[in-house]
C-alpha cells in the first residue's frame, strides 16, 4: 500500500507534456510571486511555449538573444545535443520538484507544447562583490585572495590551487526553504572514509527552515555544542582551506557566506595562523611561543592578580606589596568587585567598537578606554595596578588568531576570576584542571582535542608547539592522515653545493 502511495506522489511530480496542465501547477506555485516572469511565445514550428525565469536571477539579454531568437528560427528538438542554442549548459528536467529548484536556482526553465521534459539553461546572472584580502585574516607575507559571497567563485579559488582530479567536491541542499547549495571539498586518499561518511551522514540529518551563514551548519554537526570551545574551523582563506585538505581534513564551503569550515580540528589549530608558513621557521616557531604565553596570560592574569592582592600578599616582593597597598587605600571595593568592573567595561567598549561604524569604532574605543580608565582612577572606585592588569590582558586577547577561540577564553575568564577571588590560588587551580579536564573529554569528528599532546605523539610536535622547517615536515597529522601518511619524500633538506 506504501509503495502504491508513493508511486502515485511520484506520477502526480512528473512532466506531462501538456504545456497549459504543467504551467498551471507553476503558477500555483508561484502564486503571489511578482519577480517569476512566464514569458509565452511560439517556436518555428508554431508550438506554443515559454520560458519561465525570475528577474535578477537571470541574465534577461542573454534569454532574448541566445534562447527565444533562435528558437524563433530553427526547428524545435527535444534532444539537449542538437538543440540548436547557443548555450553550453542545458539540463533535462522531467518531474516538477526539478524544475522548482532549477528555477530557485536562477536557471531560465524552457517549455514546449507536447514536450515532457523541460529545460533548465545555464544563464544565470548574480551581482558578487570582489575577491578581497579578508579582514579578520590579514597577513604581511602570505596571499591576498580571500572567500566571497558566491559558492561557484570560492570553489575556484580552491580548484586554482589544486588542480588534481583527486580532489572532490561533493553538493548538497539544505534548508527547507532557502535551499541552500552546501559543497563538501576532500582530498581522496587523504581523507578518512569514516570521517567523510560521518560527515554526511550528519548533514543528511539537518532538517531546518533555512541556511544563511555557515555558524547555522557548525552548531548543527559538532561533538560537543554546550562547550565553549570551537570544534570546528571557519575560515575566509583560500590557502588555508588547501592547507587543510592537504592534511587529509574536510571543508565545507556554504553559499551566501565566505566563511568555510574545517574539520576535524584541535586546539592548536586555532593558535595557528596562515602566515606561521610563510615566514622563515625559527621566527614562526618564536611568534608561536609567544601567542601561547599570551594566550595564557589572558585567562589568568587578572585572577592571580586577585589571589595574590587578596590571600597571597606574602608572595608578592614587600616594595611592590608596599606600593599597591598604597595605591589601593583609596578604593572602598575589593579586589573581585574592582576587577569584574573593569573587565565588564573593557568587554563593552570592546562590543561598542566593533559595532559602531568603522569611521568612529575604534576612535570610540580607545578614547572611552583611556578616558573611562584615568576617571576610574581619580575617583577612587578602581587602582592604577588594576587598569594595567586589565589592558595587558585586552591586549593579549587581542594575539588569539581565531575570534571564537578568544570569545572562549573571555567567557571562562570570569568564573576563573571569581574562584580566585573566593578560594585564592586554589580556586585558580581548580578552575584550571576544570578546563583542563573538559577538554581532554572533548572530540572533534573523534579527534581529540588535545591531540597531538593528549594522547601525545612525539613525532607530530615539530608542528605544533614549534613550526619545523618545511623539509621536516615530512608526515601528515597521525589521527587525519593515516591513509596516506608521507607528504614529501624524505631528504628534502638543501644541500650547499660542494667546493671544487
């Protein structure tokens, strides 16, 4: 009885070849529709038909010129192979359901009286903004090019840098009504079977209303999406994107956004930057050391100023003690209270100079900063102490690459702070094997996230706490590359030519 039902669903889909039958159930569909234009005319052999098209999706010349002039001319054929247009991409559609996407997408639908297949043509016309470096993602040495808004120019982007057949590029469509072209891009032989079949097994899974930036996909795939810590890798950069598949990982490129995500990623992959493998390595592996100890610094300095002005004071040299004691004799609030004030404040000028217009952002910004801080100060509700506290942390937030890493750190940042300022140097501890323990729990697409230090794998940190040379780098991540595990073959070291 199933399989009846759903056989007549399919028969009441497909094209019946009465061109007044079909078209009524496109105008049904598109009752209220201002912008779907159903242009009638009659072809050579006097056959009525019509090219349904929305406006602005389509480019309307092109219609005109290499569509209905021809077809106005020449004899009508059914076969794409010899219909005699002057258009490259012509598609077959035979049930309704296909026409409704081909005209969705943008592609003009011809029909024709007594035909039961209508043609969906590749003359799409779409208004994209140019490839521009991203802003988020500057590099000094690197290249410029970075994601747009329109999927079919960022899967070139890609297809430039890699041009083997090897690389694949799967589609799909997600969301209800939107539609959304979604494009999941690998290497074969790189990637892992299982991952990529996890992958789509959980985007299949997606039922929803509508896709409109590529955080709606990220929140709907990932492992953990109660923890504050990013399990998958967004990205407006080209080169990044070929980086990673290189490795043996997965992007997803959505349509309507420019940013792309990664996956499987670790922690270390978000305290990477691009520019870490164009620099020369020793200078990669410095600035590497760096962002770590400021990554650091800007989850726990205000809270180990906490613990030490409140329970340590014994830990702190007598001269400085003496200097802070004297600095803080004027403010009535503890060191907690002074703190949360200021780091408070610090997040909303933060969020004000990112919403503002550019021209006044970042004016408004630093001046409500230096302004709002010597107030503080004068008046006595926050320490001088306190104010540099909290500007070496902004500014060590700031070396983060990735945004949705530092907005962790910034969440955690303040139960850490109110553990020191109830517990001391104990409440720090606890805070951070808290952190620590949620992270060794926590996977992406089954890696850990602490890979490659937990589960530790000796031969793999020569690009993680440092950037080796790039004649080291000889295998690919372990947990993503063990289908094929050599990059390069080996002795790639330069050599000094010998002396005569």
């Amino acid at each position: 009885m199933k399989q009846l039902e759903e056989s007549s669903e399919e028969s009441k889909d497909v094209i019946k070849g009465v061109l007044s039958d079909d078209l009524q159930y496109l105008k049904d569909t598109y009752k209220d529709c201002y912008d779907v234009v159903f242009h009638f005319f009659e072809t050579k052999e006097q056959k009525s038909a019509v090219i349904i098209y929305i406006q602005g999706l389509s480019n309307i010349e092109e219609i005109n010129e290499n569509v209905i002039k021809p077809l106005l001319l020449n004899n009508w054929t059914t076969d794409a192979r010899f219909l005699k247009i002057p258009i490259s991409e012509i598609k077959n559609n035979t049930t309704y359901n296909d026409c409704i996407q081909a005209i969705g997408s943008g592609q003009p639908l011809l029909m024709i009286d007594g035909e039961k297949v209508a043609l969906s043509l590749g003359i799409v016309k779409s208004e994209t903004r140019s490839i521009e470096e991203p802003v988020g993602e500057s590099v000094i040495r690197g290249p410029r090019e970075g994601f747009i808004e329109a999927i079919s120019v960022n899967t070139s982007l890609l297809r430039r840098r890699v041009r083997s057949p090897q690389m694949k590029m799967q589609q799909f469509t997600i969301g209800k009504h939107t539609q959304t072209t979604i494009v999941i891009v690998y290497i074969e032989g790189l990637a892992s079977i299982e991952l990529i079949e996890e992958l789509k097994h959980r985007l299949d899974k997606i039922d929803i209303d509508g896709i409109l930036e590529s955080s709606y996909i990220e929140e709907l795939i990932e492992d953990s999406p109660i923890s504050p810590f990013p399990q998958i890798l967004s990205t407006e950069r080209p080169d990044t994107v070929v980086a990673n598949i290189l490795e043996g990982r997965v992007a997803i490129v959505i349509d309507g956004t420019p940013f792309s995500l990664i996956l499987p990623v670790t922690l270390f992959s978000f305290l990477q930057s691009a520019e870490d493998y164009y620099q020369r390595y020793f200078i990669s592996t410095m600035i590497r050391w760096v962002r770590f100890l400021f990554f650091f610094i800007s989850l726990l300095l205000p809270s180990f100023y906490i613990a030490l002005v409140t329970f340590h004071q014994e830990m702190v040299p007598t001269v400085l003690l003496i200097s802070m004691a004297s600095a803080r004799e004027m403010v009535p609030f503890p060191s907690l209270i002074e703190a949360l004030f200021m780091e408070i404040t610090f997040e909303a000028l933060r969020e004000a100079g990112v919403r503002l217009p550019k021209q006044i952002g970042s004016a408004v910004s630093i001046v409500g900063a230096l302004v709002i801080g010597q107030a503080a100060v004068q008046a006595g509700i926050v320490s001088p102490a306190m104010v540099i506290v909290v500007s070496i942390t902004g500014v060590a937030s700031f070396m983060t690459p990735r945004y949705n890493l530092g907005f962790a750190i910034r969440i955690l940042r303040f139960p850490i702070m109110i553990l020191a300022g109830t517990l001391g140097i104990l409440g720090i501890m606890l805070g951070i094997c808290g952190i620590v323990i949620h992270l060794c729990k926590l996977r992406s697409f089954g890696v850990p996230y602490l890979s490659t230090l937990a589960p530790i794998h000796m031969d793999q940190l020569k690009d993680t706490l440092v950037r080796a040379p790039i004649w080291k780098l000889n295998t690919r991540p372990r947990l993503t590359g063990k289908y094929n595990k050599y990059r390069q073959s080996k002795n790639q070291k330069p050599r000094p030519p010998k002396n005569d």
